[in-house]
C-alpha cells in the first residue's frame, strides 16, 4: 500500500465516480421524472417554495405561521436557507433543483471519500471501492428524503482529510478551511449528523496521532482537544447569525428536554436486520417500506460482496487503519441497535445529544466511511494469489455448505423460525428470498476467489470484478429503493388536492386527528394509490405549499409551550374539545368516524374523512381573561404587508369592553407590539398565545417579529469575516515578498 499521497496522480477514479452518479440517477436526471419520498414532499420542498417565495417578495422569512400555530422559521438550520449549496432551491424550480443538489452532495462525497482513503495509504482501486461504498451504502442512499442529513454527512471525508494535512504540516491554512468545511456540514441542515461527524474527528483524530507522526503522546492528545474544540468553536462563529439563532429555537424547543428511554430507543435495529447488510429487505423488488427501514437505520445494506470481504479479512494480515475502521464500524452498530443493547443506555447517561429520539439508527452515518475503508483494506490483501492461510480456504467453503443449508432450514422449519424472529409470513418469505440472493453473490464471488487463487485470474482483473459486483449490487437494489414518479403530478400549486381547496381559509387551522400509517406513503405498494392518499391527507408540512395552516405539523424543533399545550388534547374518554377550539381547528383531517354532534362531515374519500368545527376560535380574538378563553364581542380586521410577511401584521380591533386581544400565534422572544402607537407588553395566553390588553375602544395594533438577538449576531459574523479578510491580505502580501 502506497503511503504518500498529496494530489490526484490521475483524473479516472474521479470522472469513474461522476459517471457511478450520472448512472445512479439516470432514472431521473434525463427524464421528468423526480423522487416521491415522505419528507421530501411533506417537509423539503414545503419549505424550500416557502422560503424562495418569501425572498423573492423581498422579505426574510423569520416566521413560519402554517404549522405549530407558529414557529421560527429561518431559525431552524433544517431548513437550510444559509447553506450557500441550497441557493439552487431559489433559482430553479424545485426538481430541477433537487437533482442539482443530489448530484453535486454525492459527487462531492465520492470524491473525498476517494481522496481521504488514498491519503490514509489506500492504492487507487481500493479506494475507489471505498468511495462507492461511502456513497451508495443504504443508509446514505436513502437520505435523499432528508436534504439535510445527505448534506451534512456528504462533508465528513473532506473534513477529516483537511483536518490530517493540519496535523501533519501545521498550516493554518487547512485548519481554517476544515472549520469552513465542517461549517457547511452545519449549515447542511442535520445538527444530529453534525454531532455524529465531530464524534468521529475526535475517534480519527485519536486514532492518527496514535500511529502517525510521532506517536501517541499525552501532549499530542492534549493539542487535539484544543485542536477540535477551537474548529468547533470557529465554525460555529462562521456560521452566525444561523448558529445562534438555532441555538435558541433549540432550548426553546421541546427537543431540549430529553424524553424515556423507551421514546428515545423505539425505532431500534434488532440483530435479525444485521442479515440486511448483506441480503436487502424484499431483494425481488423496489419497496417503499424497505426504504423506510434504511432512511430510519432499521436495515442496513453494504452488498454481499462487502461481506465476503469482511469474512476474508479476518484470515489476511490487517493494518491499523482496518482495526479502527472496524472499532468505530461496531460502535455505529450497537449504538442503531439501541435497546437491544446495553451499551445505548450507558451512552445516554453521559451523552444524550448523541442519539436522537425515535431513531437510534441514525448512529449508522458512523459506519459509512469505516465500511469503505475496511473494504478497501481487504481488496489490497487480495493483491496476490495463495497468500491466504490454508484455514481460510477451508473456512470459505463450510460457510458456502452452510449458506447452502439456510433457505432450506427456512422452508423446513418456517413455524419455528417465525416464533423465533417475530416475524409475519410475509416477512419469512422475504428472509429467504435474502438468504438466496446471499447464496448466490456469495457462491459466485467464492468461484471468483478459487479462480483467482488457481491464477485463472490477473489481480488486476480480479479487483475490477470485486468492485463491479460491490456497485451492481448496490445500484440494484439502492437506485430502485427510492420510489420515484412524474413530477408534473407532484410539485406545484397546480395539482392542488381537493381537501386543499376545501378547507382554505386565512383565520384558522386544520389538522389531523388519528391519522394511521396506513395514510403515509411509507405502508403505500404503488406511487399511484400513495398520491391519492398521500396528498388528500395533507400530511406533515405539505399543508405550507397550499396556503393552509396546519395546528400541527411534524418537526422535532416544535416550541416547548406548544408541545406542552398539545400534549392536553388526548384524554382517556377521547379528545378535548376546549383544547381542539383553541388550537383554532376549524377542519379536522381523520381516517374514522368523529362525533357528529359536534364536527360536520364535509368530505369522505380514499379513506379520507375531513369535518368541519363550527367552534373554533379565529386566529384573533377579544377574551375577557387569559387563562380561560371567554370570548367578547368585537369587530377585528387583520392584515400583513404582502402576501408573504408573517413577522409584521395590522390589527383593528373595535371592542365594546375591556379584554384581551388574543393572537393565536406561538409566543416567542422576538414580538413586539405597539397598540395605538404606544409599545404594549406581550402577555401569554392559555400557556401558548399572546395576549394584549385592550380598553374599549377602537385600536390600531401593530405587531412585529424580528429574532431577539439577530443584529448581535450579524455584527459578530461581520467582525469575524472582517479578521479572516486581513488575515487573508497578510498572506497574500507576505507571499508576494
């Protein structure tokens, strides 16, 4: 294995790996075609049309009022509005965008991957396998429902290559441009990704001044603290005003208290979907519930061939590359198998930011690249013919008798073996449809093996054969995995569902009460039957794209008020109506039968009930009290600058008595309110709204939404940018001398 490496001795690798991308997404790129997947119909392409039709008005969209009955919108790092890749979302319209966005984050993955694996002593080939690995792994793969977690792990080989040439030459140069990198990776959107790529900087950090240089050394270790501290710090600054803003959204939201355990680990990985790594689920077809499980870190495909390869390593000599690969590989396993094993509730007591609630799988963005790099080391022990050890022969061929024997024992003992997994018939049969696609890839790849080690095959040519089996494997069944379909019949505010126009209204809400899985495209066999589901359900935030404000929504950033709030909905004989009026639920979205005494059935279709609430309260009201809403009569009108500023809005108020005026918007830091041209004191209302005391009268209310601290925020950025440009000067000048 090669040991040095400063620059690319050779283009091919890098145009071969544009090319595994251009064919990854030919299915979409040169057709109209575009990816029908949960969240980027419910969240991503919600967001991103608001966003570009808010700036494109001329005003930044610091509020969002269509969900959580209102909640920062810019704020959120999720939504990506100052990561600089995402300005293609405001120039085109958004599958043109997409597939701009998905291509450059995968090429620009492939090509660190590639770069990091070479500089770390990998010859050519295997780090070109590396690469594709990284890349078309299921894990990544099926992040292209989340922008932002494809976003902000697609920097981690770049990161961590930057961050090794500082260590090795000690120029400042590429310490400023891995905080920049890791910046991005920031600003990406995925702040859990985020945390899981600085974990590994400190894991690879650890790892290379151990065995490079000179050596572990407690100094060294001690260097690398304030090494990763300051690039964590820098590009953190970098980023202002996002990261402060984000900072706050985030302790105000109901993700800064830490949930049970049992909430915490739900969506955990049981040790029988370890057998996915190498044999996907429903490896006969493309399955939307199968790219469920790979998006939430449930299964785990890296190819057949991938495990060959890991089988053989055990038997070849390994360098200190592969044990750390393999150390951080297992890591990332225990942890996505979370309540399956002790060592995720041990984590949480120390490290909690570390996993996310619901999906303990997310731990996996961890195993990518160390599944790269261990394949890449045993596709260079395989350099030679009959360098093996005589027991690995031996061993290969028992494993292959009994792989043999799996299918059989299935389909023998199906009763037992589904007791035993607490698996369905449906899922057995599956299981051996895997354990034969497994049979299979293993049995050529041991003839490939036996053939190579007769010399029937040049090295050479063996590895290409090693690699081209670990893509078509992973293009198979990974191109496939995300369902994909017209995009004409998707995005745009053409193709308007009917319960859209139906419940339109500027002064209330909708929302959605028990609605199943059964209505998410994530349990739906056919794009077809999901879009008339799907979209008549309105679920998430696609409710954005029609105008429609939706009560609830689906953020794990949802403000700590309301989910206090909402969480006094449920009752045991059913759901509060109080609570239901004063979300301003004017249309309720629900698969079942509601009380018809109280909510009028408006629209029944596809399993899609929509009820209409004549008690709703309006998005404004006059109240006698604010912590019993009792309404007063009065005459209101409201009004906003444009179509698309949210964060100041006129209020006339003619009221009879005295009461409070009652916005039902999420009280945040950052309103203000002048009543009559006089500064007015926000108050909150029912532990969620804002209130203003009003004397009877006529009023004119002005209210206005500009994050607290947004101008500190900005004048620390200019400060900072200011340093970094005559620290850049000086360079330039002391270079020309």
């Amino acid at each position: 294995m090669k040991k040095n490496f400063t620059y690319p001795d050779t283009l091919l690798p890098f145009i071969m790996i544009a090319g595994a991308v251009t064919l990854y997404f030919s299915g979409i790129l040169f057709t109209d075609r575009t990816f029908f997947i949960g969240d980027l119909y419910t969240q991503f392409y919600p967001w991103k049309d608001f966003a570009r039709n808010s700036l494109q008005s001329g005003t930044v969209p610091f509020w969002n009022p269509y969900v959580f009955s209102g909640v920062p919108f810019i704020a959120d790092v999720q939504k990506g509005i100052m990561y600089p890749p995402g300005i293609v979302f405001l120039l085109f319209d958004f599958p043109i965008a997409l597939k701009i966005y998905l291509v450059v984050h995968f090429i620009i993955a492939g090509f660190s991957a590639y770069v990091l694996a070479r500089a770390l002593g990998c010859d050519p080939a295997p780090a070109f396998a590396a690469a594709l690995i990284f890349i078309f792994n299921s894990f990544f793969a099926s992040k292209i429902n989340n922008l932002a977690a494809l976003g902000s792990a697609s920097f981690l080989p770049a990161i961590l290559y930057t961050f090794k040439v500082f260590i090795d030459r000690k120029k400042a140069t590429f310490f400023i441009l891995g905080s920049a990198l890791l910046a991005l990776s920031f600003l990406a959107g995925h702040y859990r990704t985020y945390i899981n790529n600085l974990l590994f900087c400190l894991l690879f950090g650890i790892y290379y001044i151990s065995f490079y240089g000179k050596g572990f050394r407690i100094t060294r270790l001690l260097k690398l603290f304030i090494f990763l501290a300051s690039a964590l710090v820098m590009s953190l600054i970098i980023t202002m005003p996002q990261s402060g803003l984000f900072f706050e959204l985030l302790f105000n939201s109901a993700a800064s208290v830490i949930p049970d355990y049992e909430t915490l680990a739900v969506n955990s990985m049981k040790f029988i979907n370890l057998f996915t790594m190498s044999a996907p689920p429903h490896a006969g077809y493309a399955s939307l519930s199968g790219w469920s499980g790979y998006s939430r870190g449930i299964n785990l495909f890296l190819s057949a061939t991938f495990f060959f390869l890991l089988v053989i390593s055990a038997f070849r000599k390994k360098n200190h590359l592969f044990y750390f690969s393999f150390i951080v590989f297992i890591l990332a396993l225990l942890l996505a198998l979370g309540k399956n094993t002790p060592l995720h509730s041990f984590i949480l007591k120390f490290a909690p930011f570390f996993t996310e609630a619901r999906f303990p799988g997310t731990a996996l963005s961890l195993l990518m690249l160390p599944a790269g790099l261990i394949a890449a080391n045993s596709l260079s022990v395989l350099s030679e013919p009959d360098t093996g050890k005589k027991s690995e022969k031996v061993f290969l061929k028992y494993l292959l008798y009994f792989l043999l024997l799996i299918p059989a024992l299935l389909a023998l003992f199906n009763r037992q073996a589904s007791a035993a997994f607490g698996l369905d018939n449906i899922s057995m049969i599956e299981l051996t449809k895997a354990s034969l696609f497994v049979l299979a890839m293993y049995s050529l790849n041991f003839t490939l093996y036996t053939l190579f080690n007769k010399k029937l095959i040049r090295p050479a040519i063996y590895h290409a054969l090693l690699i081209a089996l670990i893509f078509c494997e992973l293009y198979t069944f990974m191109s496939r995995t995300n369902p994909v379909t017209a995009q004409s019949g998707i995005f745009g505010p053409q193709f308007t569902p009917k319960t859209a126009e139906l419940i339109r209204t500027s002064s209330y809400k909708y929302g959605h009460i028990q609605l199943p899985e059964a209505g998410s495209v994530y349990r739906l066999n056919y794009v077809t039957r999901s879009e008339k589901n799907f979209k008549l359900s309105l679920p998430s935030s696609s409710g954005m794209t029609y105008g429609l404000f939706d009560a609830f929504g689906q953020n794990d950033l949802k403000l700590l008020n309301y989910t206090r709030f909402v969480n006094r909905l449920n009752r045991d004989d059913g759901y509060n109506s109080d609570i239901i009026n004063l979300l301003n639920l004017k249309y309720i979205i629900s698969p079942v039968e509601l009380d018809s005494k109280k909510y009028e059935k408006i629209f029944n279709k596809n399993s899609i009930k929509v009820f209409k609430n004549e008690k709703a309260y309006p998005l404004f009201f006059v109240s006698q009290d604010t912590k019993i809403p009792k309404m007063l009569i009065s005459q209101i009108s409201w009004s906003r600058k444009n179509e698309h500023q949210f964060g100041n809005l006129k209020v006339n108020v003619t009221n009879g008595q005295e009461g409070w005026l009652i916005f039902c918007n999420s009280q945040y830091p950052g309103w203000t309110a002048y009543v009559d041209n006089m500064s007015a004191k926000i108050e909150p209302a029912f532990g969620l709204y804002m209130g203003l005391k009003l004397q009877p009268g006529v009023h004119e209310i002005l209210l206005n939404y500009t994050p607290e601290n947004y101008t500190y925020y900005k004048i620390l950025f200019s400060l900072i940018f200011i340093f970094c440009l005559v620290l850049g000067v000086v360079k330039l000048i002391s270079l020309k001398r």
